[in-house]
C-alpha cells in the first residue's frame, strides 16, 4: 500500500530534478546562442553555369554512382532565398534529389538590385528561363528536362509551361502554388484596391522594401514570434530543436526585395483581376492558357499554408490539360512541407516515387 | 521543428500545451480583426503615410547631397544600371568567344566538378520489372 505514494515522491523528485537541470542547461545555451553567428545554410556543392543580373543558374555534383536520364530544375519564389531548399546535410532537399540519383539544377534570383525595379514577368518568364533551360540543355546534353517550382516559383513554372508547353518541358511539378487568387485569404484582403495604392507603393520605392514583404508574412500569424520564442526558451536545452529553430529563423528573416514593376504587375493582374485563373492573363503579347500544358503533372499542397491556403491552389490541378497528372495535400505548412523533417518523411518521397518513373 | 515529444510526460506539459492552444487561439482572433474592412482600410493608411515618409526623406536627401556636389541614390541606381548592361554585353562577348574556341563560358567551374555520372539509373520498381521479365 505505502509503495505507490513513495513512487510518486520519486517521480516527482525526478521531474523537478530534470527541469532544475534543464533551467541550468537554458541560461548556459542561451548565452552560446546569443553570442554565436548564424548557421551556415546551402552548402550542397555546386557549380555555377550562368549568370545574368542577380540572376545564378546553379548545377549540383551529383551524389549517386548513376543519374537518371532527364534533368530536374529548380525554380525558386522571386521572394524568398533558395537554400530554404538546401538547409544542412540530412535536412537538405537538394541532397535528397541528389542521393536519390537525379540531376538537379536550380534557378537564383538573388537580391534584386534597385536597378531591378523595371523588372516584370515578362522578363522572367520569356527572357531568363528559356536561357536558364537552353543552359541546362546545353550543359547536360538531354534534350527534356523536368521542372520543379516551389511556391512563387511554381507560379513562375506554370506560366512558363503554359507558353513553352512543348519540349524540352517533360515533367513539372508545383509545390504550394497558388492560381486562384480569390482564394489568397488575408493576402488578398489587405490589396484591396480600394485601399491598398500599389502604384504610390512602386512609384515612390521602386522595389517593394523586404521590411515590407517580411511584416505582411508576420501579420498572417500575428503572435507566431512570441510564441517560437517561448518555444525556443523552453527547449534551449535541446541541441537538435535549437539548431533547427535557428536554420529556420535564419531563412524567415532573410527576405529580399520584391521587383518593383513585378509587384505592381502581381498585385493587378493576379490579385486584384485573378487573370491567370480566369485564362486572361497576357505576358509579352502572348496569351497564358494553362490548359496548354500536357505534360505530366503534379501539384502538391499543405494542409495548414497559411500564406498560399488551400483554396488558392486546389484548382490548378483542373487547369491544366495534362492527361497524367495528380495532386496531393500533405500534412505540414508552407515551409516545414518542403524543409525539415516533416519533409523529409512526406513530400520527398513521395516526390521521388512519381518523379522517377517520369525520368527515363 | 524538433522533436517535442520527449518533453510529453514532464512537469510543464500542460503549460506548453496551454502556450500551444493560446497561440491558436489569439492568431485566429486577431486574423479576424485583420479581416475587416475597417482594418484594410487602416493598413492602407498607415502603408500611405509610411511611403510618403519615405518618398520625402529621399527626395531631401537628393537634394541635400545635391548640395553638396555629392552622388545621389539615383545617380548610384543610374550608374548601377549602365555597370548592368555593360554585364551583360560582357557576357555576351564571353559567350561568343567560348563558343569560338569550343569551350564552355562556364569551362572552369564545370572542370572543378570532374566526371558526370552516366545517365542510365531506372527507378526501383522498374528495375525489379526488369529482372521479373528476364
């Protein structure tokens, strides 16, 4: 009888214990967390076959004995830093594709200069990627080539495919893309144009300042600071979470510049006129009918995107006019999809399970 | 982000649980705020003067070191443009030149990664077919 009541004393003792020494570890990893450099993220090796502008056209040394036939290209968001997708090793999405045998290059943007502000899609879409593509073509020696676009830069892989739908183009793939822009949530309320003066905001500043673009992703999770924060106090004593936490902060905080005539040009004709879901979206003379696209096709989702929500992707799957294609929502959000472990038990394999089929 | 789930049993639990739920719950709140029109309009304002603050500091400063016969912001974003197009034309020049002499423009870069991997991976399961068929 008297046995459970003692039990319950030592298991007590024993937790406080544990948090005592837990406090202890916080305040000593604490201050190594204050006084250390940022994380050293995208170190993947690689080589640089072209550059134009900011612009970096990236190849990566292969890890595999044997690659397959058809190249993967990377197209990253015009917002956000392209190591997102190359954290550390294990962690790294670009050493997944690598060990898993394909041959991946990845598209750039860098930091747009302030002599950037001209810049529009047009630009990127009918000048730097057909460049970038007849590079790889050129540097791999294949004539296909299967692209990958990551959020914005699935967007920018869409209207690509949509007017360069034949080859080289074999595979494409979209991941957390949005199209329909009613559906953009908070996004979209804030650019009501009835209040939101994007033309002042271009005029006056050329390219949209990243302060800007970071406290409009911050305003869709209001409190998501404070609480990281206490998360992170609270497990500074836990190596694996801290080093974690600081590779993701790291890549939050560094945002870039957003074009100016890109945003001026993104904010009417996607968010305000929804153009390119309605097929009325224009680039250079040229009409974007994403029912063009025939190639096989995948869009994958995420269950809890708070910056491209469900509701405004779930519907290119029904745009483009491929035969073969699939699309999935997978658990996770925006980011912990394509990065981190979460990641790497979803989306990379099951990436990897309908890509390498299409890759011979 | 790291796994939490060591920290399940332990004395403080329920106070994680708790700055989970209030996490949720607080966004959610203020979301719905911020979904209003009054808010939207708010923001938009506060976007305006914030942009006007900064088109005014600018063009004072243009004119300040105007003044003092120093460079300006555009007279910097000019001459980055013109160093921009001189860029390109280099690399067009470069372009044309190593295509002259039958070697990449990008040559050294790609020779530092060494041999390429034959192209000839299959995927498992196409692999395990092929040996079925055999």
């Amino acid at each position: 009888m008297g046995a459970a009541p003692a039990a319950v004393d030592t298991s007590i003792a024993a937790r406080v214990r544990a948090e005592v020494e837990r406090t202890i570890q916080r305040n000593i990893k604490g201050l190594d967390y204050l006084f250390s450099g940022d994380p050293n993220l995208g170190l993947t090796p690689k080589d640089t076959i072209y550059k134009k502008g900011t612009l970096q056209l990236y190849h990566y040394r292969p890890l595999a004995q044997e690659v397959y036939r058809v190249p993967v290209l990377l197209v990253m968001s015009l917002v956000s830093k392209y190591y997102i997708l190359d954290l550390v090793p294990g962690q790294s999405f670009i050493e997944f594709l690598l060990k898993q045998g394909y041959d991946v290059y990845l598209i750039d943007w860098g930091v747009p200069r302030p002599e950037d502000r001209r810049l529009r899609l047009e630009d990127y879409i009918l000048d730097f990627m057909p460049d970038c593509i007849s590079r790889i073509e050129g540097d791999s020696g294949e004539p296909d080539i299967s692209m990958i676009g990551y959020c914005m830069g699935g967007m920018l892989a869409i209207m690509y495919s949509a007017l360069c739908p034949g080859p080289p183009l074999k595979n494409l793939v979209c991941l957390t893309t949005p199209v329909n822009f009613d559906g953009m949530g908070l996004t979209r309320q804030w650019t009501d144009k009835r209040y939101f003066d994007v033309d002042r905001i271009v005029d006056a500043l050329g390219n949209v300042p990243p302060e800007l673009m970071l406290a409009s992703f911050d305003m869709l999770r209001p409190v998501a600071r404070i609480a990281q924060q206490i998360r992170l106090w609270d497990n500074m004593w836990n190596d694996d979470f801290v080093k974690s936490y600081r590779m993701f902060d790291r890549w939050a905080n560094d945002q870039i510049p957003f074009p100016g005539e890109c945003f001026r040009q993104t904010t009417k004709e996607l968010m305000w006129d929804n153009k390119l879901y309605k097929n009325e979206l224009e680039l250079g003379g040229r009409h974007v009918d994403i029912s063009n696209i025939r190639v096989p096709f995948m869009s994958v989702m995420a269950e809890h995107d708070h910056i491209v929500p469900y509701e405004s992707a779930k519907d290119l799957i029904n745009l483009v006019g491929s035969s073969d294609k699939r699309d999935i929502v997978l658990k996770g959000g925006h980011v912990s999809m394509v990065a981190g472990p979460n990641a790497s038990r979803r989306l990379w394999p099951e990436l990897d399970g309908w890509l390498s089929e299409r890759s011979l | 982000m790291a796994d939490q789930k060591n920290s399940g049993g332990e004395a403080f639990a329920s106070w994680r649980e708790w700055v989970s739920q209030s996490e949720t719950q607080v966004n959610k709140l203020l979301n719905d705020v911020m979904g209003t029109e009054g808010y939207t309009r708010v923001l938009g304002g506060l976007t305006k003067v914030f942009v006007s603050m900064q088109k005014n500091t600018g063009e004072a400063m243009e004119r300040y070191f105007s003044a003092l016969s120093l460079p300006t912001r555009s007279d910097l974003i000019e001459v980055g443009e013109r160093l921009s197009t001189i860029e390109t034309r280099l690399a067009a020049i470069e372009e044309i030149l190593a295509r002259m002499s039958g070697v990449s423009a990008s040559g050294s870069e790609s020779a530092a990664a060494g041999p390429r991997p034959p192209r000839t991976k299959k995927p498992a399961v196409a692999k395990k077919a092929a040996k079925g068929g055999e």
